[in-house]
C-alpha cells in the first residue's frame, strides 16, 4: 500500500473536526487492510439498502476474496477510513464499487477517489441503482446516485437489471 496524496478537505461534521482543515490522505493497493476492514464494512452497511449489507466480518472478507484482480482506493484522515473504492475484473471487464460516509458526501471525496480510479482503469464500468425506494440501517432511504455519476461524466447505458430485488443501471465512465 502506498500513501499517494495528501489533500485539504473541508472539515468533516462529525467528531474529527477539531480543526479548520484536516488532512485527507489517499492510499491504494492491491488489498484491503486490516485496520480498514471494520470501518470499511460499517460504511458500506450504512450507505447502502439493508438489502446489500453485510451480516459479519467473515461475509465481507468473502466478498473482498472473491473479486479478480481488486484495486482499492481509501481515503482517510487521522487513520479513520471514510470513503473506498475497488475495481475489479469481470467478464473480461473492469468494474467498480464506491462508498463514501454519509458525512463526508457532497464534499468532493467519492470525485476524488473514482479520479484516482480512473487513473489506472479506463473503462470502469458499474450498476447503480435507480430507485430512491430501499432503507438503509439508519431508517432513511437510499438516493440513487445516478445524478452524481451524470455529473462527474459518466455514461448511463441502456442496460437495466434487476439484482436481487433492485432495479440497477449500468453506467460506465
């Protein structure tokens, strides 16, 4: 793993924003470390529908150990994981997965880590999902990040599946 970057970023709203400017650090690698791996599957728990969670650790390291070929991004600051990204082969295609702490959206973190993405895999490919409809843990409902991809250019194909109980579209960039 090795530190890539380190960038000014907007105080955080929650407990770690004792300062005016925190340090936002990027590292990537070809694994996900170990003092990652709590926070990273409490975030995914929380960002994305009940549907999608995880029931443990051990289910998350299988997810983790059954992709090919996975590149991860994380950010962090003060060695508290709040957002990551994996790109990983399927089909002869790179795909992706992203996820951002509920504090810490709409402040240019997931932009920077799928730049960073983008940087090594061109074309990245992903399914997201389109309805506003699904709870997450915390009772609220999942937004579609559709309009975010829109945004930073990606291209919203005409590919529709239903994975498991979610109607997703796939989006390349």
């Amino acid at each position: 793993m090795r530190l890539l970057q380190v960038l000014r970023a907007a105080p955080p709203r929650w407990g770690l924003a004792r300062h005016k400017f925190m340090q936002m650090q990027l590292q990537d690698g070809y694994e996900f470390p170990p003092e990652f791996r709590q926070e990273g599957m409490r975030i995914w728990n929380r960002e994305f529908p009940l549907l999608m969670a995880f029931d443990g650790p051990d289910e998350f390291d299988r997810y983790l150990a059954n992709q090919v070929d996975p590149y991860f991004v994380f950010a962090h600051i003060d060695g508290h994981l709040v957002a990551w990204s994996m790109s990983y082969l399927r089909g002869g295609e790179r795909w992706f997965v992203l996820v951002v702490g509920a504090d810490f959206k709409s402040q240019g973190y997931g932009k920077v880590l799928m730049e960073r993405m983008l940087t090594r895999d061109t074309p990245l490919n992903g399914w997201v999902i389109m309805d506003d409809d699904h709870l997450k843990s915390n009772g609220e409902y999942y937004l579609s990040p559709i309009p975010w991809y829109r945004r930073i250019g990606f291209l919203l194909t005409d590919e529709i599946d239903d994975l498991g109980g979610f109607r997703a579209q796939r989006v390349t960039g």
